[in-house]
C-alpha cells in the first residue's frame, strides 16, 4: 500500500469587502477547489461596476451633446468628451481597487491623487459638453464648400450668443429667404450662403 502526500500551502488574503485563504499543493502547483475567492470576487466586480458606471454616463452626455443639432455630430467635441470620460473610467477602476485594499495595504495618497484625476476627468467632460460648440470659423470653411446651411441660419449653433449670431436670426426671418431668392430668381440656398457669408465673416 503506497501512501501520497505533499505539502499544501494556505496563502490568506483581505480586502476592505471580505477576506479567504487561498490553498496551493502538488507539483506542479495546483489551486484547490476549497479556495474561497468570494473576497477577491467582489472587489473587482465593485471596480469594474465603478468603470461601467462612468461609461455609461460618458455615453448618455455624448448622445445629449450631439443630440442638439447634426453639426455637433459633424464638427464639435464628441470625441474630446468620450476620451475625457474613457481616461476617468480608467482612473476611476484603479481607484476603486486602490480603496478596496485591507486598512494596511491601503496608500492614502495614491487614492487621493486617483480621485482628484477622475473627478478633473469627469468635471473637463462636463465643461467640454456645456462650452464647445461649433464655431464661426467651422461655419464659413462649411460654407465655402457649400455644405448645408442649417448652422449658419440663426438656430444659435454658431457663434452662441454673439452680436452677429443675434443680427443673424433678426435678419433671417421665416421667409426671407424665399421672398429674396423669388425676387432675384436665384436659388434659396444660394441666397442663405451670401447672407451667411456677410454675418459670419
């Protein structure tokens, strides 16, 4: 009768969500099915649920931003708004993982620098989505190569606020267009371009 045995190695391991013992034997070395993961398990779902939930707002503010006209789509931010929220899921992800480490394990500091990161992220996202909109200089290069109109016709797209933005739309009453290019036989959208020119340039 032949008797096996080998040494069995209990590795403990904690995190701020739970705790379990790891156990390793044999050689090679094998990971027994009496290993309790459930500590480890829940920290990267909390870290990666963290990440998902930024994405998913970053994604939701990407459809608002570009939901408010097609020249958002064409010629605005979008894409600085994505890379902004993409680098704070990151971030966010590591510190998330970085706060759910045991007490002692745990680098205050590197926590601290994460979460100022992500909330920098998160804020440039936002302010990106509320200040950029496409501007008088996208309008004209636009216009010069004869792509639509719409921006350009007092919608406030373009150049928001702004004293030739507000001449436009007076001048630009429904109509007007229609009235003119009648009288002259020339081409509505002809006409919308040469008035387009003169407020924009």
């Amino acid at each position: 009768m032949q008797r096996f045995a080998s040494v069995v190695h209990r590795i403990h391991y904690a995190t701020a969500v739970g705790s379990g013992d790891i156990y390793v034997a044999g050689v090679p070395a094998t990971v027994s099915a009496k290993s309790d993961w459930s500590g480890l398990r829940r920290r990267r779902s909390l870290m990666l649920g963290a990440g998902a939930v930024v994405l998913l707002a970053t994604a939701g503010l990407c459809a608002s931003y570009v939901g408010r006209h097609e020249w958002f789509l064409r010629y605005g931010a979008a894409q600085t708004i994505a890379a902004f929220g993409a680098i704070g899921s990151v971030v966010l992800v590591l510190l998330a993982g970085a706060a759910l480490l045991a007490a002692r394990a745990r680098n205050i500091a590197l926590v601290a620098t994460a979460a100022l990161v992500t909330a920098g992220n998160l804020a440039g996202a936002a302010w990106v989505a509320r200040t950029r909109v496409p501007s008088g200089a996208t309008a004209r290069a636009a216009l010069a190569r004869g792509e639509p109109q719409r921006p350009a016709t007092g919608d406030g797209v373009i150049i928001r606020g702004s004293r030739r933005a507000r001449d436009y739309r007076r001048t630009m009453a429904p109509g007007r267009a229609r009235s003119v290019a009648g009288a002259s036989g020339t081409r509505p959208g002809a006409t919308m371009r040469r008035d387009a020119r003169r407020f924009l340039c």
